[in-house]
C-alpha cells in the first residue's frame, strides 16, 4: 500500500504594489492546478501563509474559463482552507512531506526573508521531503541555508519566473527585485523556456521548480512521481 504523504501548500499575504492601484495576492491557478494532482490521490494538505487568516487572491488571476479554478475555488473544503490559512509560525515541518510555494507578486514582498519558511524547508528538506515552487513563489527558496550553512539553491537546476516574463506583465519596475537575477546571484544554474509563459519545470534530486502559472500542474505530477515512483 502506498505511504500518506502530506503536502503543506505556502500563499502570499501581501496585497499592495508600491504604485498600482490593483492589488497581487495569490495565482490562483498556482494552488489550484498543484492541488489538482494531489486530489488524485487524496492527499490530505494544508494550506498556510505568514499572517494566517484568509489569502488575498489576484483578481487578474480569477479567469473564468478554467474549469481547474472553478471547480476547486467552488470546494467548501478546499476554499475552507484557503480563508482559514494556518499561521506558518505554528507549522511543525515534521507533519509533512511536501512543501509547495505558490506565486503570485506578493511573495516577492513576504517569502524571501521568512524565518519560518526557512525552518520548515530546512527541516523538511533534510530529512527527506520535496521542496517545490513555482513562479514567484520561487523567491521563498533564495535564503534557505542548509545544517552546513550551504545555501538550498547553490548549484541547484531551477528555474522561476523570468525578467522577460516580468517585463511583459510590466511589473519589472513594481517588484523589488527580478527573480531570475536574484537565482543567478545566489549561483542557482538558472533555466527557462526559450518561449516565455509557456510550461517548464526544472527538477533537482527533491527539488522541483516551475517558470510561471502553467507550470503549476506540471510541478504537481513531478512531486508525486518523484515521491511515489522512485
């Protein structure tokens, strides 16, 4: 029979753009598209965030037309979770197998410097469980050190939203740095889609990464072949 593993899904709280007057929040699709595959098989899960409480969704992100977010944003249980987001200060990592960091631009504001994001993925990472992330929610990986003080993401495969990507949504001036320089800084081995906002992932031993919001599903299904299959 197969193990219960148990994923524990990481949302911005932050809202505000320092000159837009339309708010960031969650990708919608980010949590819903990764959550669909781990539907599949039953996962129990968690939703979590700094703050607690209710996520701040983007509203550019609420598209009508994807079958995915209606169904799982239309779930009692699933959008139970999402307005009752568990504080990340309460979070014991040892409840959990997998850790997935959803994007949207408000992570770049409140994921990086998280101490809590960095003792859980530590935790996890070290004894055993996959560490995913995908878009900005990427930027939660750039400050994680390991027992040996070595950084997570030096000479790691990942990839994570592009400055090309950035300039096309003309946000590059509103957030406060470009992920993918900040990867490199780091000397994470940086990759992405020749073709910008298209799928990809990169995957590094219990690593997983995506570029941008459609890689969400492609990141779930690696997680659970990485945890189910080897």
């Amino acid at each position: 029979m197969d193990p219960i593993y148990r994923a524990l899904i990481v949302c911005t709280n932050h809202t505000d753009y320092p000159t837009k007057t339309h708010k960031t929040g969650l990708w919608l699709s980010e949590a819903t598209h990764f959550y669909d595959e781990l539907a599949d098989r039953n996962l129990p899960y968690d939703i979590a965030s700094q703050k607690g409480g209710p996520i701040s969704i983007d509203e550019k992100s609420v598209d009508r037309r994807d079958t995915t977010d209606e169904k799982w944003y239309n779930n009692p249980i699933f959008r139970s979770k999402l307005e009752n987001s568990l504080k990340l200060d309460d979070i014991d990592p040892a409840d959990y197998q997998i850790i997935y960091f959803t994007g949207g631009h408000g992570t770049m504001w409140d994921f990086p410097n998280n101490q809590s994001i960095q003792r859980i993925t530590q935790y996890m990472y070290e004894n055993g469980g996959m560490v995913a992330a995908v878009g900005h929610g990427v930027s939660a990986l750039l400050n994680i050190t390991l027992s040996d003080g070595s950084l997570l993401v030096k000479n790691r495969q990942i990839t994570g939203f592009s400055n090309t990507e950035e300039k096309l949504v003309r946000l590059d001036g509103e957030v406060p740095f470009l992920l993918e320089d900040a990867l490199r800084q780091k000397n994470a081995l940086y990759s992405k889609s020749l073709i910008p906002f298209l799928p990809y992932i990169e995957v590094d031993e219990r690593l997983v990464t995506g570029q941008n919001p459609l890689s969400a599903r492609k990141v779930g299904r690696k997680v659970l072949e990485e945890m189910y299959e080897k």
